[in-house]
C-alpha cells in the first residue's frame, strides 16, 4: 500500500520527524511504502513533495498564528484568510495524492496541534470531500497547551482538530489522549506509544568523537540533555543535579542546538553560571546516527521534563542502555513507570535521595549493567516496532 505521511514539517530531530521515519521504516518491512508530503522534507524524506505554504514556521502562517491564538489583535479578514490559503494547500495535497497514487493519509499532528491552521482545515476538506481513507496521528493536541487555549476562531478547532469523520481513523500515543478524545469529541483511537526497533541493537556509536566535538574527552562525566531547549524539558533539574552532584568533572550537554527558546537557554547559562556548573550545547546533527554518537558519549542521561506527549527520549535511552535520571512527569507516571522502568527519579524537585542514587551509578557504572539491561527487556516488549505493525496494520486494511 502507498502511505501519503503528511505534517508542517519531517526534518530535523523533532519527536514528529524522528516517530514518522520510525513508523515508516516499520511499515516498510510488511510491504508498505511511505511518500512524504511537508513544508519541509529533510534527509531521508523522500520520496514525496515540499510545499513551503505547509510549514508552520513561515512568517506569513506565524502572523496568522498571531492573530488567531491572543499575540496579535484579531482582524475581520482572519477566516478568509485560513480559507485562502487552506484553498491552496488542497489543491497541492490532491496533486500529491494523484501524482504518487496514494491509497491512505497518515497525518502526524496535523489534525492534532493548531500550529498551522490553514493545513489542517486542508486536509480536513480533502479527506471529507474526496473519501480517501486517512489516519490522523496525534502527538498533542491543541487543549493540552495554554497558548492555543484563548482563540478567535474556535469553530476551527473545533471542526478541524481534530475533525470527526467516518473515514478518518484515530491514534493517539498515550492513555490521557485517548480518554480526552473520547471525551471531547465521542471518538475511540488506537494507541500507540513511541517506538525503536529494538530487533536490532543500536550501532556503536562515536561517542568520543562526540565528546571531541563539544570540546570534552574521556575524564569528563557527560550528563547528556537529549531535548530541544525549550522551557517544558526542565534542563534546570539537569544543571541542579550537576551541582548538587559537587563533581567538577561533570559536564552538562544539551544536544539539540536546533528550535532554541534563546530566552530560556539565557535563564540556563544564568543559572549555571550561579551553580558553578560547565553547561554546553552540543554541536549541530540531523539524523539518528548523529544522535546515537551523543547517547554513546553519555555518562547519565537526563529527561527532567515538566510535561511530554509521551517520551521519545526516554525510548531512546533505554534503547541505547543507558541509566536515566527523570522527572515523573505526567504520561511518564500512568504509562511508563507502572512497566518497570528503572530510573533515578524525582517529583519536580532535586533531592538528597536522587542525589545519592545517580552518585553512585557515576561512581561504579556497573551497578547499572543489569539495570539497563531490564529496562532494554521491556522496550522490547512495549515499545518495539512490532507494536506499530500491531496498532496500525488493521487501520490500515481499507
């Protein structure tokens, strides 16, 4: 079957971009092809059309995200504006859809998140008007977030954000999502959680080339940040377990220079600066090789996020075997820990307990072998690429 993956953006190393090529390359493995259809198609992409309208970081669809969602006073011409341009983004995804004879939308956030109005109120109009079997895979969704909460077109949330149609199908990727949709829209979704192939172990990474490239070598102790900089990954627990950890060894490292908060990385160098903590950015990679050199250069991992979708770094870690430090963070709570997981945990605070558990792994790695190796076990079980032939395999027999 031909698979039309549609979204704002597949580049980069965003939780969208790294779980869409995750899926596709699973799918692949039973027959299926994926075609790519985005504002931005990176590496590996292809093939597939990069139609710039559909990007969410446009200046144009961010002046219209402006005046939608509060940051910009709202104009009359808003909703003429949303049919305008979603007008043309139809006209490039039924072009799409022709061009590559696509059987089947797989719409990654799309539908899900309103960061780009005009596509979605697209896509909405092409799968209701031309029946084309679709599913919209939802990573977040608008209501979880403050800034989409006050609107000025609410009838297009709540038509298009998801919309409800009888050959649209739903996936959600943990349990919160799936009783909110259920909720607020009377629709039932598959569930799907974040995936590696944990079939096949993780390539040797070059973790002392990466160390290399941040300017560290083999003494130095790597508490790796595998996030963006943004303000809900919690890098502050990352730099107060450094300090607090009194190691003038230990190096902070964010890896993902990319889609920076500059406001908040300040706040961080700031506080590192007050803690007398070595903080650096990582250097710039586009591809999971690149990010398994940095995961092969950790020490410790950190994932302190305040709140996640689900948790693709955390995935990641235990797919790569390394000993984590998180914070419970909601979906980390109800779906994740009650599997087993293994990890020096906190409840928003860096405290004397946590401080002395990931002490003693630096101390001794090898009191984390077995730990690691557990953890390891049960992604295989829960968070495998068989899980994603398992979700989506029936949705996809239309």
């Amino acid at each position: 079957m031909i698979i039309g993956v549609v979204s704002t953006r597949f580049a980069g190393l965003d939780g969208v971009s790294l779980e869409a090529a995750k899926v596709a390359s699973a799918l692949a493995e039973t027959g299926h092809e994926s075609v790519w259809f985005a504002g931005e198609l990176g590496p590996g992409f292809r093939p597939g059309v990069e139609f710039v309208a559909a990007h969410f970081a446009s200046q144009s669809n961010q002046e219209l995200e402006a005046a939608c969602f509060g940051e910009a006073p709202f104009g009359p011409g808003v909703n003429d504006a949303i049919e305008a341009r979603a007008e043309l983004l139809e006209g490039a995804l039924e072009r799409f859809i022709a061009e590559f004879a696509v059987e089947v939308l797989l719409v990654h956030n799309a539908l899900s998140i309103p960061m780009q109005l005009p596509l979605g109120v697209a896509l909405r109009g092409v799968i209701e008007r031309t029946g084309i079997a679709a599913i919209g895979y939802h990573h977040d969704f608008g209501w979880e977030r403050s800034r989409f909460v006050d609107c000025a077109v609410p009838d297009v949330l709540d038509e298009t954000f998801p919309p409800i149609l009888p050959n649209l199908r739903h996936v959600v990727i943990n349990r919160d999502a799936r009783d909110q949709l259920e909720s607020r829209r009377g629709v039932q979704a598959a569930l799907l959680p974040n995936v590696m192939d944990f079939a096949r172990p993780p390539p040797v990474g070059d973790g002392s080339g990466y160390r290399a490239s941040v300017g560290l070598d083999s003494a130095d102790v790597v508490l790796l940040q595998p996030t963006r900089v943004i303000p809900r990954k919690g890098i502050e627990h990352t730099i107060r377990l450094a300090a607090a950890l009194g190691d003038r060894a230990i190096k902070v490292v964010v890896s993902h220079p990319d889609d920076r908060d500059d406001e908040y990385w300040t706040q961080l160098l700031d506080l590192a600066h007050d803690l007398d903590v070595d903080l650096r950015m990582g250097t710039p990679g586009s591809d999971a090789e690149a990010l398994g050199d940095a995961y092969a250069a950790a020490d410790l991992v950190c994932f302190p996020s305040l709140i996640e979708g689900f948790g693709n770094a955390l995935v990641e870690t235990i797919y790569h075997r390394k000993p984590i430090f998180i914070n419970r963070y909601p979906v980390y709570a109800r779906d994740i820990a009650p599997l087993g997981i293994e990890a020096a945990e906190i409840d928003g605070e860096v405290g004397g307990r946590v401080v002395s558990q990931v002490s003693r792994w630096l101390a001794d790695p090898d009191l984390t072998s077995d730990l690691v190796a557990r953890n390891y076990e049960i992604g295989e079980e829960h968070f495998s690429y068989d899980v994603v032939r398992q979700v989506l395999g029936p949705l996809l027999e239309v």
